[in-house]
C-alpha cells in the first residue's frame, strides 16, 4: 500500500525489505482537540550487515543533487551504520541530516561534515548534554561538534535560529492560526533544503523554510505543502511588511 501511494505521487522508491521488521505505523488518538495517547507499531532493532550493505550500495549509486538522512532511529540509523551511509553519500552530492527522535534517544552530532543540519532544541541539548547554554551558544556547539557547513535549530512556537561560518540570525514564527504542529519540521527541512540548493543562501532558505513550517501548523494533520501554499503564504507576510511584490502568487 505504501508503495502505491509513493508511484501515485510520483515518488521513486529504492527499498530493502526486512521480514522480520514490521512497517512503522503511528497513530494517536485524539479526543475535543486535545492528543491523549500515542500507539506505534516499530521495531528499533539496528538493520542488518546485509541490509547495511544494500543501502550503502543503493546511496552510492544514486544519482542526485542533495541526499537528505531523516533520522527517527527506528533501526536505520545507529552508531554502529551512520559511518557507513554517510560515506556512501556521492562526493558531489548536497548533504542533510535531520533528527526527529522526539520518542527515542538519538544523537544528531553522529552525522559528521554535512552541508545542513536541522535538529530541534530538545535534541541538539540531549546530544550535547547542555541544558543551560543559551540558543547562539547552543547553535555554535551543534554546528562544531558536527562539523557542519550550515545549522537550522528548529524552536517550535518560537521559531527557528540559523548559523553558518560567518551570519547567524533568527527567524519568528509565521505561525497565525495554529491547529496542529505534526509535520512543521518535515516541511522546513525539504523546502529550507531545497532553497538553500537553489539559491545558495541561508537566510533566504531559512524563511522559506519557516514559511513553509508555518503553512504545515495551519492544517490539522500532517498534509504535504505544495509550492503554491507556500507562495501565498509569503504573500501575505509582504504585505503585511509593506513589501510591494511583482510576483504572481498564482499555483506554481
């Protein structure tokens, strides 16, 4: 079924079946608005030497600008295969790690050299076992421990914290009519990623990730955000800036 869906949406999917795995399902159960209870279905179990082995080959013989890890430790990701994936990554390929291990125990700093870096700020102090720093001490921290290029510290409501060799600066949220957050840091990471790739710039990525973020928060459930909600949103916060825009904000 879920493969299905992917080819419908045009997805390409490159996959290694584990039999004795079960394919991670989450639910929660809702009831007047409010989330009461959280049932998952997963297995933490690190993969395989064999399955390693397939996915190594499989990342090195892709053909791609940007290769993203979205690590929710689910048995993919560990101390013992993150070495191996990453140096699988093609040479020339645009390199970002995200951490989502709201639920499990995780370390982002394990992903060493990559161009982007997106944790929260949950998971950035338990990497970093900090829990007094202040957001730049923390951002600066994360980005030397992980040796990378560009940091995105994701701050919920509060919005976000970026830093690279030479700027660092902080975005608000544009968050207006918040119904639900599930998927806000899912639709920062793949248009921040994407922006950056495009324009090389970060703070450019880090609004349009934000915007983007923002667009999620505004929709209950986890909804894909399409360019056209994204430039709409933008819309409004120019003119609400008092920035005249030539720009059509008709679906791209």
């Amino acid at each position: 079924m879920l493969l299905s869906v992917c080819v419908v949406n045009g997805v390409w999917v490159v996959w290694s079946p584990v039999p004795s795995s079960p394919t991670t399902n989450k639910n929660a159960i809702i009831a007047g608005g409010y989330r009461l209870l959280k049932i998952d279905t997963l297995d933490n179990t690190t993969i395989s030497s064999k399955i390693l082995s397939q996915f190594e080959e499989k990342v090195a013989k892709t053909k791609t600008d940007c290769v993203v890890f979205s690590d929710f430790r689910h048995g993919i990701f560990s101390k013992a295969t993150i070495p191996a994936l990453v140096e699988a990554i093609p040479a020339n390929a645009f390199k970002v790690a995200d951490s989502q291990v709201a639920t499990r125990w995780g370390n982002i700093t394990e992903f060493k050299g990559f161009d982007l870096v997106t944790p929260n700020e949950r998971e950035a102090r338990f990497a970093l076992g900090d829990q007094d720093c202040n957001i730049g001490q923390l951002a600066a921290f994360v980005q030397e421990a992980n040796q990378a290029k560009n940091i995105i510290l994701k701050l919920g409501p509060r919005g976000i914290f970026f830093m690279s060799k030479d700027i660092y600066h902080s975005v608000d949220s544009f968050a207006k009519d918040v119904k639900d957050a599930v998927g806000a840091g899912d639709a920062l990471l793949a248009y921040a990623t994407l922006a950056l790739l495009a324009t090389q710039s970060l703070p450019q990525a880090c609004i349009i990730g934000a915007i983007a973020a923002a667009c999620e928060c505004e929709y209950d459930g986890n909804i894909p955000i399409e360019p056209k909600d994204v430039l709409e949103k933008l819309g409004k916060v120019e003119q609400l800036a008092g920035f005249e825009s030539k720009r059509s904000f008709e679906a791209a």
